[in-house]
C-alpha cells in the first residue's frame, strides 16, 4: 500500500488548523470574558488539550507541507537502476520547483518555471501507476529522435560518446562503467553495460509534452523502453543532492553524504 504524504499533510493542516480556528472564534473568548460558567477547580477556564495540540501541530505540519510540496522533496532510491549515479539506500533532495509550480495532491501546474533538459535526473509518476514514483535520467526531450544500437545512443543523429572507465562490481554482478556524454549540449555522467543482456535496438520520436527516460544502468533498468514516455504532469522534480546513503542493514556510507547528482 503506497500512502500519499502529501494528502497526510493537507489533512493534519485542515484538521489542526479547523479546530484552533473554530476555537479561537467561539469558545476562546467567553474563556477569556469570564462568560463561561466559573467553578472552583474546574478546567473550564483552561485551554482544552486537543485545541493546544492543534495549535502547537498546525505551524508546524503547514511549514512542512510548504517545504515538501513547493520547495524540496526527499526521496529514497530503493533499487540499482540509477547506479553508478545512484546506489540503493541514498537519501535525495528533489527540486519542486525546478520544471514548475504544481499544486501538491492533485500535482496540477500553475506557474511555468522550465522544463527538463537532457540530462536532468527527475523524478516522477510511473504512467502505469501514478502511485509509484520512479527516477530516471532525461535522454529525449519533446521532438527529439532517439536511436539506440548496440548499447549505444543517437540523439537527432548525433552519437553519445562513450568511453571505458573499467570494471564496476555491484552484489553479485560486474557490469562495464562508461563516461556517456550526451549530445546538444555535451553532458557527461557514468552508465552501466553488461555483456549478458542482449542490446534491444529502436529508433523511435518523443513526441509533444513528453519525455523519454533511462536508467543509467542500461542492462537493469525498467523504463522508457519498457513503457514509453513520461508525459510533462507526471514530473515530480529533478533530483539535485544526495544527503545521507543508508542501505537496511549496512552501516551508512558516509562518503555519499553531500553529492550532488549529475
């Protein structure tokens, strides 16, 4: 079961600020005029408890839920598709603002702020459950011709070059480490190839408000190949810092702590 945080926040900040609302209109100020009934003892001068709480959560959840929803969301990287970038167990900051503002829960853009460029690493709803959120490298942006032979890509007929950079061992498999750089305008990040997975070749056009996406472990990574583009509302954010690496299990990889994501 996915729990949408987003929505358990706009609850907690209805509810809280509801009932210190209602509060501070009606029963706040007969406590402060004396218009309740006084009585030797009794609570009834005093604050309720569940108003108190209210009041005390309300600015608190509702600077969360501002921070989270418009500013930086953090994410955790739960499987290899993003190695070497990537390693399972990171701990992300995604920019919320950096392709638009978006309103949380219904993730609808109101103010156009950019768009992702080849290159960014974004988040985003899965398009066959938008429940889910996926991360994956932008490799075709609307319009783009996108070719890939021999585990190798084309980008409106300009090649990715590629060039070894040894051996990458990851639990039980060794995989080929490659300084990709991407074409118009040349970026470079690192990407894994195994020789046991076959290549899958295709030449395909990311069409209008769409994106095409890949993992950067090429030969273990469910995306655009699988199951095509990722239309501009699905974005979440673009991924921009890793601020701790913990994997359940292993001790934290302190190393990782403070890397910016490329």
């Amino acid at each position: 079961m996915n729990i949408d945080f987003s929505l358990v926040l706009v609850i907690v900040v209805l509810v809280s600020g509801s009932i210190w609302a209602i509060d501070a209109w009606l029963f706040a100020p007969k406590r402060n005029t004396g218009e309740i009934i006084e009585q030797q003892d009794s609570d009834l001068t005093n604050e309720p408890a569940l108003v108190e709480f209210a009041r005390f959560i309300f600015p608190v959840v509702l600077i969360v839920f501002l921070l989270r929803g418009f500013i930086a969301e953090p994410f955790r990287i739960p499987s290899g598709s993003m190695l070497p970038t990537l390693e399972i167990g990171d701990f992300i900051l995604v920019s919320k603002f950096s392709y638009g503002v978006r309103l949380p829960v219904i993730n609808k853009k109101i103010i156009e702020l950019g768009n992702p460029e080849r290159g960014d690493v974004v988040v985003f709803r899965y398009p066959e459950n938008p429940s889910i959120d996926y991360i994956k490298r932008v490799i075709g942006v609307p319009g783009d011709e996108i070719g890939y032979y021999n585990k190798i890509l084309y980008i409106n007929g300009k090649i990715a070059e590629q060039q070894p950079k040894g051996d990458y061992s990851a639990g039980y498999y060794n995989f080929k480490r490659l300084a990709e750089k991407l074409p118009n305008p040349e970026l470079e990040h690192h990407i894994l190839t195994s020789n046991l997975q076959p290549a899958s070749d295709f030449i395909l056009v990311v069409p209008e408000k769409s994106y095409f996406v890949m993992g950067d472990n090429r030969d273990n990574s469910r995306d655009s190949r699988v199951w095509g583009f990722v239309p501009d509302e699905n974005l979440v954010g673009r991924a921009f810092f890793v601020w701790m690496s913990w994997e359940w299990g292993h001790w934290p990889k302190w190393h990782r702590a403070g890397t910016v994501i490329q």
